[in-house]
C-alpha cells in the first residue's frame, strides 16, 4: 500500500512539473551536445530555477526506478519489502548528495574561477535529469515486453556506467575552462569519485 502510493506521488510529481521539464529540454539537449551548453543554461535565471525544481523532483523516480530494477541492493537491504528498500535506497542516495555538497563547498576555490566552478559543480543536476528522463523512458519501454528484470537491470547499469563516463568527460571540460588537466583530474577525485566509490563501496561491502 505505501510503495503504491509513493509510486502514486511521484507521478503526480512528475506530472506537475512536466511544464518546466519540457521548457529545459533544448537546454538540456545543448548539454549533451557540448559543454558551454551547462554554462548557457546558467545564464537563464528562469532557467536555472525549472532546473532545480526539475532536479530535487528527478530525485523520487530516479530511486523508484533503483530501487524497483535493484540497481542499489547490498545484502543488508535483500529482505526488505519494496517500500522499505526504496526508503534505504532513497536514503543512500540523500547521503549521496550530501557527500557532494560537502565535498563541493569544501573544494572551492576562494579566487576568481569560483563562478565556473559552481557551474562544473552545478552540470551534475542537468544530467541527472537527462539520465532520470532516459531511465523513465527505458522503464516505460522495457514494461511492455517480458524480459526477466535482472535483465532490464543489468542493461540499465551498463547504460548508468557509460552515462557517468560521458558526464564525466563533460565536467571535465567545463574544469577545464579554468584550471590545468591535472588540477581537473584532483577536482574529479574529490567531486565524483569520492562520493561515487563509497556509494559503490557500500553496495558490495554491506
């Protein structure tokens, strides 16, 4: 009953902010499509603000959707039913979050490029929301046909693994921009894949 009804809310959700989520997509396309494309974006206050309204929303069907397919299931959650293991994998992914902003805040720089940086720290939430859309989308698909969910889930992993490749290409372009390859590399260190090797970590340790 909660699990159906939290599917419930964030359709709602979703529903609701459709009309932001469809204003984002040339810009979100831009992203894809190049770097400069998260610094256009950020031009736009109206913009930046369906954004992060869009992106604090992807958040619930993006851990549905982890949760459902068991994209996150260390053996510490293997018994729970599926509203519980959606709360601890909503959980983990909060946790997640947080890790990052305090890795980001902690990483600023104190002169000039701060401006650039937080829009290196910021892309994050504009392929999220392109990964959340590509998952809904798959999800809807993959629906109507009979293949056996480990399946499904293992597609899906492959395709988060090689989304994360390429986002991380992007950032480090947008690094780029203001610090050298090796000073790039140091801020991807600390940024992604701290945070991103202890929500793995946890995944196989747990």
């Amino acid at each position: 009953m909660e699990y159906s009804l939290t599917v419930v809310i964030t359709l709602l959700l979703c529903l609701l902010c459709m009309r932001n989520w469809l204003r984002l997509i040339p810009s979100l396309t831009e992203c894809v499509s190049r770097a400069k494309g998260s610094a256009n974006l950020e031009e736009s206050v109206p913009l930046t603000r369906d954004r992060n309204s869009v992106a604090r929303i992807c958040i619930l069907p993006f851990t549905l959707i982890a949760s459902h397919f068991r994209l996150w299931d260390p053996k510490l959650t293997a018994n729970l039913d599926d509203f519980w293991h959606f709360l601890a994998v909503l959980g983990a992914f909060l946790i997640y979050i947080l890790i990052r902003a305090f890795m980001q805040w902690r990483c600023a720089p104190r002169r000039s490029p701060a401006d650039r940086y937080g829009i290196a720290c910021r892309s994050s939430r504009n392929y999220f929301i392109i990964c959340t859309s590509i998952l809904l989308f798959g999800a809807g698909i993959f629906s109507l046909t009979d293949l056996p969910v480990q399946t499904v889930s293992r597609f899906f992993l492959i395709f988060l693994a090689a989304f994360y490749f390429f986002y991380l290409i992007r950032k480090t372009q947008i690094l780029s921009t203001f610090c050298n390859p090796f000073t790039a590399f140091l801020y991807l260190c600390a940024l992604e894949f701290l945070p991103t090797g202890a929500l793995v970590a946890a995944a196989i340790l747990l």
